[in-house]
C-alpha cells in the first residue's frame, strides 16, 4: 500500500498519509493542532491546518474549541469546528458533505520521520510562539520527589527516511500511528523490576518429586517426634511409681531370685502365710524358735530381747498383695509387707528352703542388735555395735561441726536412722575408706532406681559397724568403722 510523509505546519513532525486516511481530520500527537489531510497521496501536497487566519498568534483559543463534558464524537467535532471557524471569519469553511466522515474515518494517520532540512510548503510556515516573559515572584523550580520517580528520558527520534521511501516497513520504523481512539501517543511507565539480590518468596512451585520427598521428611519427622513423645511418658510414669517407695522396701537385694515356675511362686507363698500364722500365734519362745531360720543362733537372742519386753501373739490386720523373691549372696527369700495388730507395718523376711516349708528372719524381724539403738544414742558405749539403719545422703543437708569442724575435703557425712524410728545421728566416714567406696557404690544405685526415704533423700538400707568417738558422744555424731552389707538379711 503507498504511503508518503507529510510534515506538521505547526512543529514540522512527519505523519503518514495512506489510502486509509486520506482525506481526514486529525490530531497533531506533539502540538495537538487539527489538521485535514490531503484526499490525494501526493508528496507535494501538504495537511491543511484547521484554525483561523485572522487570530493572532498569542490568542488562546476559543473556548468551544476545548473539551466541554463528555468525548464528543467526531462528527460533532467537525461540525464544532467548521461554526467556530464561520464565527471567527476565517477564509475556510466546510461543505455540508464534510461532516459527514466514511466509516474509516478512526484510521488516523501519527507522525513519522521528515527531513529536518526540507523546506515546507508555502502557507503551512509553523505559527511562531509568543516568548514568556520571566515572572521573579513565581518559583519554577522542581518539586521535591516522594517515593520513586515516574520520570521518563524521552528516546532520541530516529533519523528520517530519505526521499522515495514510502512503504509500510518505513512507516513502522518512523511514522507514528494512532489508534482508533485517535489518543495522543505516551510513552509507558516502566515497572520496577526486583533487583538480583531480591528474595525469591517461593515464585517457583516445586516438582511432583520435590513434593514427595517433603511429604516424606515431615512424616517421617513427626513419627520420631511421637516416638519421642511416648519415650518420654512411660519413662515419666515409671518414675512415678517408683518415686513414692516406704522405708521398708529399701532392702531389696539388686539381684533377684532365679526364675521359677508359677506353681512354685504360688507354692511358696501358701507356705510362707501358713508358717507366718504359726510365727505371730506364738506365745512361747520354744514355739517362735519353730518357725525362724537358725533357730540355734536365733533362740539365745530371743531370750535376751524378750527379757526386756514379753513375747505377745500377734494378728494380721493387712497384709501386702506383692510377694516377691530375691536372693541375699547364695540364699533366696521370699518377703511382703504387713500390718499387724500393734500397728505397725514391718517387712517378714522367710528363707525358702528346698523341700521344706520356709523359715522366719526374727533378726531382720525385731531389727535386731547387741544394744538397742535408743539405747545406743542414749548412753553410747565405747566399744563398735552392728546397726541395721537407713542411710540418706543429700549434698544440701551436710553437718560439719564441733570435732568435725573444717573436715569437709576429708570426710564424707551420712544421715542414719533405724528402722522403728527411734532417733537419727550424723556418721561420718574418711572419703578414701572402703566404707565410703562401698556406701557410694550403694547411693548410686539407690539413684538408677529411685529410691528414697519418707523425706524424700537418696537413701539406702545397709548394716554399718558405728561406733562413738570421743568428743562424739555428747554431740550426736558416730563414725562409720566398716560397711557390712547391703539390706538387713543377712546369708
């Protein structure tokens, strides 16, 4: 299709006339001048400038020439115009067929590339502009920026085509064109682009197997979480149960009985009661003597102990529903805890004896020793007593006084008590005796199993060789000569 450039009267900016807009009115993109393009492509020929001749140049405008309201179409701008120009008595009027446009008339033809130095047609000279005069009173200077600047440089125009070049490919390169609006051209607002060292906010989705794989660690992560978690509860609940152990089973042995069949287990403890019935009925010595292991040892001491208060047959009033068996050295026992008749809850210790019905502990029974422990505290003697006591150790509780005094790198301190809950006192021991290795040996197991005492101390119950020194006797504090063993059976 042929084209050729025609030059703007007005600023000299090239627009393109084609078989399309031949003919028409249109809109200057740089100096928004009306202009009436030629019905003929012809180079020689020059857009008509629609304005009045008579107005001067500094003149505004009349105002029916600027917008009023809403976007008139262009019919009604023609016809605006053509009575704007009869009312200011310009030599150019529009034939009453001119308003009237064809139905192509929105192909409006844009500026394109001229020649700066061909001359233009003579009566299309550009109208010169009126020169501002400077007002001091008025400030002109730039406003200050807030925020990121919307300024855009304006690109240099690209050199103009040079003379025989008419086509569609030159018009691309330097002809402006409107759209069917027949809008000004503006250069668009560039967007911000993020910078290379932006953060990528998960922009780009995962793959099918990238998912997979996520799934996967966070089940797997949650189900160590649970097994964790479970860990955890039964150990806590363990613990609990422990945690609240009396006084009176402190003696187990840590080496438990050998395995046995359920009839055996159920055996001996059918034997144990009925021999146990027979041990607090008893109202005699020779009787008592009947039931108890080694009576030729026990019997002597059961004189001496019952001198002091008489023998009474005792009665059952509760009795524990958890027999268990252990073994002391190469013995095995079996034992429960009871509360009998005067009120009191004691642990009855019976040796089983193969082929034979099991036999009493009475030592272990009456905590027996050569002098009472009230005794012992009372009036200490001077000579060393085997004490059947409770040791409780606690760092917070240490007492280093009065002969003891300045001896904590030296010594270790214990707490004691018997069994029946008489009294306590201090005993101390040196740090590098075989007493205090095996007393240590002994807490630390109380700690893996978590027994304690009523005040609830690391404690542990032993038989311990005490003795008073000197200056101890009047200050409640013993010294440990030799640690016998652990709990209050003895083999």
């Amino acid at each position: 299709m042929p084209s050729v450039f025609l030059p703007c009267p007005t600023c000299a900016t090239p627009l393109i006339l084609d078989e399309e807009n031949v003919g028409l009115e249109v809109v200057c993109p740089r100096c928004a001048t009306f202009l009436l393009l030629p019905e003929t492509i012809d180079a020689s020929l020059q857009p008509t400038l629609i304005t009045s001749p008579s107005a001067p140049p500094s003149a505004p405008p009349p105002k029916s020439l600027l917008p009023q309201g809403r976007r008139k179409s262009a019919q009604d701008e023609i016809k605006r115009l053509a009575a704007a120009a009869a009312a200011a008595g310009g030599a150019h009027s529009f034939h009453p067929e001119e308003t009237s446009l064809p139905t192509d008339h929105r192909r409006t033809p844009i500026p394109s590339r001229r020649d700066p130095n061909a001359p233009l047609p003579p009566g299309l000279e550009p109208t010169p502009l009126q020169p501002i005069e400077p007002r001091p009173d008025l400030d002109l200077g730039s406003p200050p920026l807030r925020g990121p600047s919307r300024f855009v440089q304006p690109e240099p125009a690209p050199p103009p085509p040079s003379e025989g070049e008419a086509s569609d490919e030159s018009a691309a390169r330097g002809g402006f064109r409107l759209g069917e609006e027949r809008r000004l051209h503006f250069s668009p607002i560039p967007t911000a682009e993020a910078g290379a060292d932006a953060p990528d906010w998960g922009s780009k989705p995962e793959s099918p197997d990238q998912a997979a794989r996520s799934r996967r660690f966070i089940s797997f992560a949650l189900l160590l979480v649970l097994l964790a978690a479970g860990g955890v509860g039964i150990y806590t609940f363990r613990q609990a149960l422990l945690a609240p152990k009396a006084i009176t089973e402190l003696s187990q042995d840590p080496n438990p009985a050998a395995p046995r069949s359920q009839e055996d287990v159920m055996r001996n403890v059918r034997d144990a009661r009925l021999v146990l019935q027979r041990f607090l009925a008893a109202d005699s010595l020779e009787a008592l003597a009947a039931e108890v292991r080694h009576p030729e040892i026990s019997q002597p001491r059961m004189q001496r102990h019952y001198a002091a208060q008489p023998l009474k047959p005792l009665k059952l009033r509760s009795e524990s529903q958890s027999w268990s068996e252990i073994r002391f050295g190469d013995t095995d026992f079996i034992r429960a805890g009871m509360e009998l008749s005067d009120f009191r809850t004691y642990l009855i210790t019976l040796e089983i004896v193969p082929g034979g019905e099991p036999k009493v502990d009475w030592e272990s029974f009456v905590n027996w020793a050569e002098l009472p422990w009230k005794d012992f505290l009372k009036t200490p003697p001077e000579q060393a007593i085997d004490y059947r006591v409770t040791l409780s150790h606690d760092v917070r509780d240490q007492y280093y006084n009065y002969s003891f005094q300045g001896q904590e790198l030296e010594m270790l301190c214990f707490k004691l008590e018997d069994p029946e809950k008489f009294g306590s006192c201090w005993a101390y021991c040196q740090k590098d005796s075989e007493a205090a290795s095996q007393i240590l040996f002994n807490l630390r197991r109380a700690r893996r199993q978590g027994i304690h005492n009523t005040d609830g101390k690391l404690a542990t119950s032993c038989m311990l060789r005490l003795h008073f020194p000197p200056a101890g006797r009047t200050t409640n504090q013993v010294l440990i000569e030799s640690f016998l063993q652990e709990g209050w059976v003895q083999p």
